[in-house]
C-alpha cells in the first residue's frame, strides 16, 4: 500500500469503546506511531431534539477545531468523550456533560462560554447558548490501566452511526484512514437470539456502509475486519482443532452475521481490489470484560461474594462446553501482525490451539479465591442452541507473522478476577 510518508500513519478503529477496542488502542499507542481515530457510538432518541444531537455529533470534531484556534488544550479536552460529551441540543440550548475526573477543568470550560459559544453557532449555522455545564458520575468508557493519558494526542474520538449510510461516508471522508481495524458488531449470543434483525443490521449492514465509504473515500486503506469462531458452530469430532477450511455450520444469529460479514469482505477484495483481511478470532478474554461473557460473569460472582454483597451461590449455564481461550492483549497484537503483515483476500484463524473446558476455568478462579461456594446451574444462563467444542488451527496465521500467545491462560483470569475485586470495592 503506497501511502505519504512525511506524517504518521492515521489508523479508524470502530468499535474503540468496546472490549477488545479498548485493549487494541492501548497497544496501538505503545507500538506504533499513527494517529489514532477511535470510533464510539452514541445513539440519540429518534425525536427532533434527537435529530439535532445527532447533528451536533456529527459536527463535533468541527466545532473541537473552531475552539483549538483559541485553546489547544481545551479543544483537546472536548476531543474526547471520556472527558466532554454533548447531551444535548434544543433550539439552540446546548447541554455539555463532563465527568467528574474533568472537573478541575470547568473553571477552564467557564472562561471560555463565551468562545464555545461562538464555535457551536458557526459550525451549527444559528445562534447557540451554552446555559449548564452537567457532570456524570462515572465515564461510559475507560481505557485500560492509566491508557487514557497516553491516549492524549494521539487518540482522536469520533461518534458514527455505521448503521446511518450518509453518517459513515462522512466521517470516513473526514479521517481518511491509512488502516482500518473493524471491530463494530453486537457480538453477544443470547442477545442475537433476541433480536436477529438487530444483530444482522449492525453487524453486517454497518459494515457495508463502512467498505462502500472506504472504496470512496480511501480506497488505498488496508481494512482488517474482525470475523469469528461462532461462524464455524456445531464442528464434526474430525475437524478439530478447527482450520480456515472447516466447514461452517452456524447454530445462532450472530454466527449467521460473521459468515455474512466476512463473504461480503471477500466480495469486496474479489470485487474491487480493496486491501481486506479477513480474522477469526477465537475466544478473548481479559480484565475489562462484561459480566456477559462467562470468565467475567465468574469473576464478578466471585469477587461479589468474597465482599459478602452475594450470597455464596455461583449461577452458571453450560459447563461441558470446550473453547480456546487467548488473552484479549495477545489478541489485540495478533490484530496489528496481521493488518500490517497479512495477505489481502487472505483469512487466518487466531487464538491459542489449547482448548478448556468452562468447568476448568469456574475450578481455576475458584482456586484463587478463598470464598467456599455453591455452583448452582441457571436456566437463564443457557444458550438455546450451543457448541460443544471450538479450537483453534492457528498454523496459517503463526507461519504468516510469527505471532504466539505469551499470556497464559492462568495469568489471565487472575487478572480478570483481580480486575472485578477492584470494581465490586469501588461499587461498595
């Protein structure tokens, strides 16, 4: 990929609010030089007032570099929504939240009213009134370890809708992306089962607009879009462990969304010469993790009873169930190897080629714990269809990059317990 190389790579990660989003920019910053641009989502109400911050959002990285003509600092501060975010937007009354660890700087924000003012009503086109500045208790996101103060400068935030076609073209246009790593999706299984249109509509419509914007606007851009073991569901005994030609036999909704996301990746390669590469991540798990994942939803219960806030009682769905459990750091490494080293058009499966079984990972954060428990089984913690075995064949990818675990799985979910007692004390 020919690019100019007089200024620093800008690399689009979407998804950058989530899990593995969050994780894949802390390494990002440590290993590269780019500018980063991390998308997250925020979705307004369907309402005019609605419309209009939906606008506002959009515009937002305009009116950041109508106040840095003033303010670097500020501008830098209003850049990112772990900081500053718009609430609100009614008939020219804008709303700003701050969270509370930006409260030293308000005395700052209410110096500049007046010049915030100023850059909401030309970027906007009609006159603004900044009337309250409100303060969150806690940041929606928070970047791993003390991440966020190296993400100063070199993390540029940037709201987008993938699922709004005219939303995406814009931003992309905007940020001109040399490298592009996909990880957008609604990737949690129970909830796909609820709500299949949905899941289908982020998963693969979202992409869809996202390589139409980059065909148009940055055609030169390499695109990583990130697939998974769910598509290759109820694996026969003789194809495991699992390679990149093992059938797929999807048994959820969102296993159906990854297959599609990744033939209209192919499609795109196949089509237009666009510099896609397909991964299949297996499971990745690490501290920051939602409980809806089964190592974090452990992990909590664990910590919840050590601190006596839950009764000494584990509720837990399937434990026969066997995966390959990678760490979510060395996972987000093998995401760059194989953007900057793998083949266009090319797919590698990515995970660790051990497979556990969740009965092994409850007994090893059990073991760390001193807390004597009941496992109780939970109906509501079944999937209605599950797979009884998904381990990885990463030979393709390590021969492609030279890439190996490095965390064991042991250190890992230390670190994810470690990670909820620290919440659930903070909690209580």
């Amino acid at each position: 990929m020919e690019r100019n190389n007089a200024a620093p790579a800008r690399a689009f990660v979407t998804g950058a609010g989530g899990f593995a989003g969050k994780h894949l920019l802390a390494h990002l910053i440590a290993a590269t030089d780019w500018q980063l641009y991390g998308n997250v989502h925020i979705r307004p109400a369907p309402t005019a007032a609605g419309r209009e911050l939906e606008h506002l959002l959009l515009v937002w990285p305009r009116v950041c570099e109508q106040i840095a003509s003033h303010s670097r600092a500020l501008a830098s501060m209003f850049r990112n929504p772990e900081l500053v975010r718009p609430v609100s937007v009614i008939d020219g009354v804008c709303t700003i939240s701050f969270v509370d660890r930006a409260s030293a700087q308000r005395s700052a924000a209410d110096s500049f009213r007046g010049m915030i003012e100023q850059a909401l009503t030309h970027v906007l086109g009609y006159p603004c009134t900044l009337v309250s500045i409100t303060f969150a208790d806690e940041p929606e996101r928070q970047l791993p370890g003390d991440i966020a103060e190296a993400a100063e400068g070199r993390v540029q935030w940037v709201s987008c809708d993938l699922t709004d076609r005219e939303q995406t073209s814009l931003v992309v246009e905007q940020v001109k992306p040399d490298y592009v790593f996909h990880l957008a999706a609604q990737s949690n299984v129970q909830q796909a089962f609820k709500d299949p249109a949905g899941t289908v509509m982020t998963n693969v419509v979202g992409q869809l607009h996202l390589l139409d914007a980059l065909r148009e606007h940055a055609p030169g851009a390499r695109v990583m879009v990130t697939c998974s073991s769910e598509q290759y569901g109820l694996v026969q005994p003789e194809h495991i462990p699992i390679d990149e030609e093992t059938p797929f036999r999807p048994n959820n909704p969102y296993a159906v969304s990854k297959i599609a996301q990744d033939a209209l990746a192919l499609q795109y390669y196949l089509s237009y010469g666009q510099e896609v590469i397909r991964v299949r991540p297996f499971n990745h798990i690490g501290p920051g993790q939602t409980e809806h994942f089964v190592t974090a939803a452990f992990a909590r219960q664990v910590a919840l009873i050590e601190s006596g806030s839950q009764e000494p009682i584990i509720h837990v769905g399937n434990l026969e169930a066997e995966r390959d459990f990678t760490d979510a750091r060395d996972m987000v490494r093998a995401y760059l190897l194989a953007l900057t080293q793998g083949q266009p058009g090319e797919v590698y499966n990515i995970g660790s080629g051990q497979g556990r079984t969740i009965q092994w990972v409850l007994d090893t954060l059990l073991s760390m714990s001193t807390a004597k428990v009941e496992v109780r089984q939970d109906p509501s913690r079944m999937r209605p269809a599950d797979i009884p075995s998904l381990i990885c064949d990463p030979t393709r990818f390590q021969q492609q990059t030279g890439w190996h675990p490095e965390i064991p799985v042991e250190q890992t979910l230390r670190d994810i317990l470690d990670y909820w007692r620290e919440k659930v004390r903070n909690e209580t």
